[in-house]
C-alpha cells in the first residue's frame, strides 16, 4: 500500500502508520504534490489504513518500479500493471469498494518529478493502454469508479496503486460551517500528535472553525478554544461540540498559568489573517502568553510561516520544525517542548 499527505509531514505519518496495528511504514518521498509513504498492511489491516488521520489518500499498490536510463514512458506502464499482480491488488480494492464489475469505468492519474525527462501525459497514455490490454471492457471516463495513480516518489522511482480512499478521508468529519483560511484536517492531525499523547487539556487560543479541536477530541484531549472573532467561536462551537469555545485575546489569554497541557495553533499569518502592528511584537507577546498557560512538560505547537528566535521565550525549546506547503506557500510547523523556569 501507499498513502499520501500534505509535503512535510512525511515523518508524521510515518509515525502514525508505525502506531497503527497492523501496519509498518516502507519508503518515503515526495511526488512534488504530496508526501508519499509506502506501508506494508497485515491481513485486515486495510480499513485501519483508511482510518489514518495524517494521510490524505490510501492506495493499495498494484506494481513499483526504477526507471533506468532511456526507459521510455511504455516500458514503465509494462512494469507498474503487470497481468500476474494485479489481480491481489483488485480483490484488495473490491473488498474495500465494493464489487468489480466486468465493465467498471477508470481514470489514471500520474505525476512525475522531471517533465521534461518523462512527460506525465506520455505516461498516463501508455498506463491507460496496458490497462485497456489486460481489461478490454473496462472504460476510460473521468469521473471513474477505479482511480489508478501512478506517482515518481523519488528521483527514477515510481509506484502505483489503485485508489482506496474518497474525498470523505481528506475531509475527516466535514465542517458543518466552514470559514476562510480553514486548516486541511490532516494538518490539524499532525499537529495535535506532535504535541504528544492527551494528558488534559489542550488550548487553541486562535481556532477558528475549530478544526485543530476537533483533531484534539478525536484524540482524546479535552479541547478548548479562545478566538478573537465571535463568529469563529459560533463556527467552532457548532462543528466541535464537545470542545469549550468563547471568544478570547491570544495576547491577553483568560487563563491560569502552567493551566494547560498543549496549546496548539495555526496563527493568523498568511493570505486571509494579518495581525494589527508589528509582526514581531505580536508573535513575541502571544508567545509570552502561550509559556505562561502551557506546564512545564507540556508542548507547544504552531503552524506560522517563520518564527525569529527573539520572540521565542527561553522555556520554549524548539524540539521539531517542519517545512510544509499548503496552497503552494511555503509555511512552517514548530514543535516547542515547555521546559522548567528553573
Ligand atoms: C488562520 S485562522 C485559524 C483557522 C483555524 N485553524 C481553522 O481551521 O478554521 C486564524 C484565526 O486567528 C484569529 N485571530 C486573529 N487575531 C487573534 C487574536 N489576537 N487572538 C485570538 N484570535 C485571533 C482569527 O479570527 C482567525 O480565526
């Protein structure tokens, strides 16, 4: 099998498939677009894999191959739909799917790294053409019951695999009102599995619709959420009912010191949010305020693009930075541990 997620949170999910029963994580790349993990799955493990909440979309693989020098877009196509694999591969998706009928419509999809070395379209076209060989009655259409993907996770390295997941799996539970500058919920996930295992209570000071606390009650946190926005509060108070929402000042926070066991959040930086006055000053008071209510023990987790070291209090050591792209910005997930003053 394979899943994809966000770019840069390859070593989350990774995390995340080791914990998962029955499943143990293989090679990681990235296709440009997404983050790739390959995993293998024990009997019946498969539904645990559509239950992972950092992986966007699960495939289950039907061929892996290198491209050597010259091998040209056909003999790869050869090599990723091999007639005496597939078939494992088909049994595996209907059993997820539903059943295989004789004349099932497909789409395939294919992203290489290098256009210029391997036209992605040439791909897609001789895929199509060994899957029409192999089922003659299957029907090319777009939208298709059968999605293969094809997709160069590294330099020369290609893997394909029949869709498992649908748009459901991105969208973890929905969002009953939804508000712009909303966080992909696999984001949100790999955010609240950095700040740890649930121990209490985790704050959101900035939340929005409500998405990171929706991940923390998933988890088992007890979520609270403070926004600045009253009609943030009323979103999240109606897509996260068992989280606590009231409206709040992430630079002034109506809560008690070392009173929290996480606080983690996606800052108003970026297209939709700025925040009033310098940017500096603004980050370096909301972080006083975000070691003051964390415990010691605790951690802090932001997604904000760049975080200069002076507005990062000494009780916060840095213990991870991500990279990650979202919308084609380049933003940064931080990992803070809350030391001790003393
Ligand atoms: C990027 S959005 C958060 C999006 C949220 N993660 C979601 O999925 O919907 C940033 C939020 O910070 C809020 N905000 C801006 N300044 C704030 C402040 N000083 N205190 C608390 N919230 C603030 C905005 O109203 C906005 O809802």
């Amino acid at each position: 099998m394979f899943a994809l997620t966000v770019p840069g949170l390859a070593s989350v999910l990774r995390a995340e498939v080791d914990e998962t029963d029955g499943l143990s994580a293989g090679a990681t790349g990235c296709d440009r677009r997404a983050d790739v993990v390959r995993l293998t799955a024990g009997r019946g493990a498969r539904g645990a894999a559509l239950g992972m909440r950092v992986a966007e979309d699960v495939f289950v693989e039907v061929g892996h191959t290198r491209r050597g020098a010259g091998d040209p877009a056909a003999t790869i196509a050869r090599r990723l739909w091999r007639d005496d694999l597939v078939p494992r591969a088909l049994s595996a998706w209907a059993d997820e799917s539903g059943p295989l009928s004789a004349s099932l419509t497909f789409r395939v999809v294919t992203r290489v790294l290098d256009e210029r070395a391997f036209l992605r379209t040439d791909l897609r076209r001789r895929l199509t053409e060994a899957i029409q060989r192999d089922r003659p009655r299957w029907r090319g259409d777009d939208p298709a019951r059968l999605e293969v993907w094809a997709v160069e996770y590294a330099p020369g390295r290609f893997v394909a695999g029949l869709r498992l997941s649908d748009a459901a799996m991105r969208q973890h539970h929905g969002r009953e009102v939804e508000r712009e500058g909303a966080l992909r919920p696999a984001v949100a996930a790999a955010m609240v599995r950095l700040a740890g295992a649930p121990d209490g209570t985790l704050l959101d000071p900035c939340c929005g619709s409500g998405t990171i606390l929706g991940e923390a009650v998933d988890a088992g946190w007890q979520a609270a959420g403070t926004d600045i926005d009253p009609d943030a509060v009323r979103a999240a108070t109606t897509n996260v009912p068992a989280a606590s929402a009231r409206t709040g000042d992430a630079r002034d926070l109506d809560a008690a010191d070392a009173s929290v066991a996480a606080y983690v959040s996606n800052l108003p930086f970026g297209r939709q949010y700025r925040v009033p006055g310098d940017r500096t000053a603004w980050l370096r008071t909301v972080l006083g305020e975000a070691a003051r209510v964390t415990r010691p023990g605790g951690r802090v987790v932001l997604l904000v693009p760049d975080l200069p070291r002076a507005v990062v209090p000494p009780v916060l050591r840095r213990a991870d930075r991500l990279p990650v792209r979202l919308l084609g910005a380049r933003t940064s997930v931080w990992a803070f541990d809350r030391v001790s003053d003393r």
